[in-house]
C-alpha cells in the first residue's frame, strides 16, 4: 500500500520538513480571507490542525474533525441604498462640519427605531457598517446621544472598506466622516469605545482587529479621543498592532476629538494635526521634549500600576506590570511551573487576561490543561479519593480555557521564531501575558564566535523590547546551575546570579523571583521570594508564605479560609 501524502487531503506544503502554515481545503474557499493560513501542518510529524473549522488528522491516522464553535450573526434589515439623508440631518451634521457629498458616500440616513433604554421608537441618525456592498450592522444615533447597535449583528471597524496601506484610527463614526472631510479616506472607528480593563470578556471586544482587511495596512496613526479612556484605547491600539508602526495624533487645546478640530478650526487644521502624527518613543535616544505630552499625561492620570494577584501576601511585594519581565527560578519540584500556572489562571478569572505558553515539558497538552482546570475548578480532574469536578465543569473549564490560553509548540524553536509569533498572537488574540517554561527548551544555538553571554545579553534584550512594544508581561522560567547543600541537607534559596549562563539575568530583569519550599518539613508552605523590582510602583523586595493544595493546585494566603482545601500526602508539587 502505497504511503499517504499531504497532497492526498488537499494540503499543500512548501517544504519537505518542520512546521508551516498554510490555507485550509476545508474552509479556506468559503472564507472571506481565501488565503488565510490557518491549518498548521507539521510535516516531519505527518499532522496538521485547521484553528479556524477544526479539520485536523494524520498522513498515518486519516482525517479527524472536533467540534468547533462558529460565531454566527444576524444581517440587519437596512436598505442602504434605499437610505437618503434628510434636510434636518444635513443641516445638523452641516453645524458639525460634516458635508453633503461624505453623507451620501456613506450611506448615512435617519429612520425611526426602537431605544430599549428609552422604552420607545424614535428618530436617529443609522451609521451603516458595510463590508464591501453588505451591511453587518448598524449604529444608531438619536440626538440626546442615545446610542445602540443591531442585536446579534457583527460588530466590525466602521470604515473597512476605506482601508488603505496607511491607515487613522478614531473612535467614533463622526470622527471618521470629519477626517473624510480633511482629506484621508483611509480611516476607521472602533465600534465601541474604549472598555475599562476590568470589563467582562474584555479581549471580545477588540474582536474587531481579525478583520483580514487590516492585512492591507502596513501604517497606522492614532487619533483617538484627548480623554482617560482614549488614553486606555491608544495604549491599546498601540501594544496589538506594534508602536513601531504607529504614530499618534495630539489634539489643540480645548479639542476632545477630530470633530471638535473641525468644528472649531476647520479642515485645513484638522489634516495638520494628522501631518503632524509623531512617532511612539520605542528604545533609543530620545529629547526630553519627546516626552512633554506622555509626561503631562503622567501627571494628570498618574503613574501606571501592576495588576494585582490573587494572593494579598504576594501583593504586597509583587504585582504584574505590562510591558515589564520576570525571572522566575527555583530547584526542580519546588513548584514554580505550578505557581505560574495559578497566577494565570486567576489573572485570567480576575482581570479577564490571555495568555500564550510555550511549555514543552509541560506535555501532552492535554495533561497539562487538566492541571489548569484543577486550578479553575477548585476540584481534581481525575478519580480518586476526593470528589472530582464533574463533566459539566470539566467543560466549563474547556470554554474558559480556550478563551483565555494559547499555546505554542514550534519544532525547534529560537528567541526571534518565538518572537514573530508572538506579535501575531498579540494582534489577533490581544495576549497581555507570555510564559517561556523553561529557558533551556528554547534552540540556543549561537552564530560564529558568539559568547553564550553575548548571546543571552542579546536574547534577554530582544524578548524585553517585545514586552515593553505590545505591552504584555512576560514571565522566564530559568533553572539555577547545581547548588550546593548546607550542613543540614537543604538547598539554599537560589538567585539570578545562580541561573546558568550570565549575570544578565539579574540586570535585565525587571523583576526576579524564586519559588522555594523547605523539603526537610512535611508541610504545604511555599515561600515567595521576590529578589529584585525595578519599579517601586510595582512592589518591593522581600519573602511571603503561601499554602498549596497538591489535590487541585490551587495556592491560597495564610491568613485566607481554605477552598475545598485537602490535606497534603507524601509527595509535593511537580515542577
């Protein structure tokens, strides 16, 4: 019997080894994007897995489908080229500096609709958002600036068929007709604005950068609102599509947005201000005049915070700051691979962040989301002699898991492979945290006469323009040379400086931490010793205890009243 190829299924490959991406026989025809890379093949394993249908199988195994969830949305019923505006509405978006011609181009029209918050049907401006002749949905403007969208309608960029190679970024469809009025076309508002970073399902709502139009934009301004959540937003914008493309828009005194400009000082003004869109201070040598409106912004809003863990002890030495980096080291089976695992999952439950893992000893995958589910759940994923979590929350977990965890499992994997998919994990799934467990998994292998310091110094650098770049906290699980016992038996609690390799890992750090536990005591007690913070806005150096239950591999506080807490038997934690 002759052997299968992947052109057998439909698949086609580039290469005769490794891993590559490439388009789905499956699902990639019927999709909008008809060459979107979405099934990963590995060729050297003969497997592939489609992320967008679930189509996956082996050249040795055959084909295989899973269940996938595909999001479905309703098509509002807007005859947009039925739509017209009115004499009153042209003179009212006239008052606003919003001519005739950009009116009619877009579609813009009034009609009478039902307001739930209003409890009544009334008379609003309907903002059509069109994907080439299709209306997905539409945003309704009543004049006491009463706003709402189609139920169930897909919420997309206003302005996607507009996208051009540079393209403005605004955040309101007002603001998007007044730059239209100054000239650029190229530009989009968000559909919504800026969410708290608390908000519910936060990530959903920046659903909106998949579109496969944004693929034709290769530069981007932002000229979002001069307010506390445009700041949120822009950061935003910032860390998903990268500062190194991105220039921002600042606002004449007195002007919230691009229609105030426009209002108060004309069109000629308003593309000036565009013009004039200065570059995001990246790394590098900078004047202190760079830094006049970030610092003045500083002053008002206030010095930015880490993100609070679960556990008030380790609060008050540590919080997670984006854009920073942590060490993260202690003797194999002390626990700091299950410590990581509980910070994300409650990061997760608590402030609604993604995380993309690369854990290669953390394998099968399957093994070791049954241990995150452990940690969700609060009960053990397997039978045994405590009650374990029950179908339903085992899928629960699954839904949870999969809306908040990626992970990547490259063949051969180096720093900068890790990196370029990093930054597309970023702009699609809008990640805030990156864990590499552990360092030595990564290929190291070094070019000429490089040094393994040179190497590390330059790695160690390139990893932390990326945090700082995209805004996302990235945590480095570093194992320490061979320590050495003490006179009674124990290993000291080991530093940056015992990590195998260079005194880099201390100094280009942000923060460092290692995981310790006393093996010689029967007990649950962890002890967190955080050994450098950069940023005293962050936290501090010293030690805390926590408590860890090896039944679920939840950890909790001292002080806290346990949670389905079991008593520990022989063994400890796996690392």
């Amino acid at each position: 019997m002759t052997a299968k190829t992947f052109a057998d299924f439909g698949i086609v490959v580039r290469h005769d080894r490794g891993e590559e991406d490439t388009t789905c026989p499956q699902c990639s025809e019927s999709r909008k994007n008809k060459r979107a890379r979405c099934l990963s093949v590995n060729i050297d394993k003969g497997v592939w897995t489609c992320h967008h249908c679930g189509w996956s199988g082996g050249l040795g195994t055959g084909e295989q489908t899973r269940p996938v969830i595909v999001k479905t949305w309703r098509k509002p019923q807007y005859q947009a080229e039925a739509v017209t505006p009115t004499e009153q509405s042209i003179r009212w978006f006239a008052a606003r500096g919003i001519t005739k011609p950009v009116l009619e181009r877009n579609r813009i029209g009034v009609c009478s609709t039902y307001f739930p918050q209003l409890e009544e049907k009334v008379n609003a401006v309907a903002f059509p958002y069109f994907r080439g002749s299709d209306v997905l949905n539409v945003k309704y403007r009543t004049k006491d600036k009463h706003f709402r969208m189609e139920a169930g309608a897909e919420r997309v960029l206003y302005g996607l068929n507009d996208i051009g190679e540079t393209l403005i970024w605004v955040e309101g469809e007002i603001d998007k007709l007044s730059m239209e009025v100054a000239g650029f076309a190229s530009c989009v508002s968000v559909p919504d604005g800026a969410p708290t970073p608390n908000t519910k399902n936060y990530d959903s709502k920046f659903d909106f950068m998949d579109a496969p139009e944004l693929e034709r934009a290769k530069h981007h301004i932002i000229a979002v609102d001069n307010d506390e959540p445009g700041v949120r937003l822009e950061e935003e914008l910032l860390r998903r599509l990268g500062r190194d493309v991105c220039r921002v828009v600042r606002w004449p005194e007195g002007c919230k947005d691009a229609n105030d400009v426009l209002k108060l000082h004309g069109a000629i003004t308003l593309a000036e201000c565009v013009e004039a869109a200065t570059w995001v201070p990246v790394e590098g040598e900078h004047a202190v005049s760079d830094y006049a409106e970030s610092m003045d912004r500083l002053y008002k809003y206030g010095m930015p915070r880490g993100v609070k863990t679960c556990w008030s002890s380790v609060n008050d030495y540590y919080t997670v700051m984006p854009g920073e980096w942590t060490l993260v080291t202690g003797i194999p089976g002390h626990g700091k691979s299950e410590w990581l695992d509980a910070m994300m999952v409650r990061l997760a439950m608590d402030h609604g962040w993604c995380f993309a893992i690369f854990s290669p000893e953390n394998q099968p995958t399957e093994y070791h989301l049954s241990k995150l589910a452990e940690k969700y759940i609060g009960k053990p994923f397997g039978d045994g002699p405590t009650e374990r979590m029950t179908l339903a929350d085992k899928e629960h977990a699954i839904q949870f898991l999969d809306e908040h965890f990626v992970f990547l499992l490259p063949e051969l994997p180096t720093v900068d492979s890790l990196i370029e998919k990093l930054r597309v994990i970023v702009k699609r799934r809008g990640i805030r945290g990156v864990v590499l467990d552990p360092w030595n998994e990564i290929d190291h292998t070094r070019a000429g006469a490089m040094s393994e310091t040179e190497y590390i110094s330059q790695s160690l650098s390139k990893l932390r323009a990326f945090a700082r770049g995209h805004g996302v906290h990235l945590w480095i699980v570093a194992h320490p040379t061979k320590l050495q016992k003490e006179q009674d038996g124990s290993y000291p609690v080991p530093t940056p400086y015992d990590v195998a390799g260079s005194a880099h890992w201390r100094n280009k750090a942000d923060n460092c931490i290692a995981i310790w536990r006393d093996t010689a005591k029967d007990n649950n007690a962890v002890e967190v010793h955080i050994q450098k913070v950069r940023k005293k806005s962050v936290g501090k150096v010293g030690m805390t205890t926590i408590l860890y239950d090896r039944l679920t591999g939840q950890y909790r506080d001292i002080q806290a009243p346990p949670q389905q807490w079991q008593e520990q038997d022989d063994e400890f934690i796996p690392d």
